[in-house]
C-alpha cells in the first residue's frame, strides 16, 4: 500500500481549496464570515455586483462590493473545525476576516472581533 503525503503549502499556490472549493485569487482582502449559509444572501443584498463563487455544504461564498471595495462573504457552519477550515481557506495570506457573532456583518462598519 502507497500512502501520498500531501504538502498543504502547495495548495495555496495552484488549485482548488480542499473544502470550500476556491482557488487562492477568487477570495477579496476582506472577508465577512458568519455561521449560516443563509446569513450570506443577508450580506449579499447590501453588496454591488455579486457572484456566488463556491457553495458546499456549509460553506457558501460570494464576491461583491460596497462602495467600490471588494468584499467576500463566507459562511463556516457550526463548531470550531468548521471554523477552522472556513478561516484557513479564505485567509492563506493572513487576510482580515471578520465574523458576525450572531449580527448581520455590515459593511459600513468596522468590526473588532473579541
């Protein structure tokens, strides 16, 4: 039996993430997360221009804009791993993710997470 090792630092160069489903340029600077799936179309109506660019399982994700800033918002489910992944996924680069805490994500305002 041959076991493949895979190195997780490729996967941010080419390809598609393993969970969510996106390649490392469809993912804004800014990303607004919260728990629900159904939570992003909330988010999704205040932006301009939005393209749904992933949706499996629990995470679902678009891009859009507000005020001319481009902006992701994605959904990571419930627990902790499911969090875990959404944050890894979206931010390779060490992006700046803000999550609701049980709040619509408004784009006009700066969020601090706790």
């Amino acid at each position: 039996m041959t076991i493949n090792v895979v190195d997780k630092a490729l996967l941010w160069m080419s390809g598609l993430q393993a969970y969510i489903g996106v390649e490392v340029g469809q993912v804004n600077h800014v990303v607004l997360m919260c728990g629900d799936p159904f939570r992003v179309q909330l988010i999704a109506d205040q932006l301009e221009g939005v393209v749904e660019i992933a949706h499996r399982r629990e995470y679902r994700m678009v891009n859009g804009s507000y005020k001319g800033r481009p902006i992701t918002a994605c959904s990571h489910g419930v627990g902790c791993p499911s969090i875990a992944i959404a944050v890894e996924e979206t931010s390779p680069r060490r992006r700046k993710a803000v999550h609701s805490r049980r709040k619509l994500c408004d784009a006009t305002t700066t969020y601090q997470c706790p």
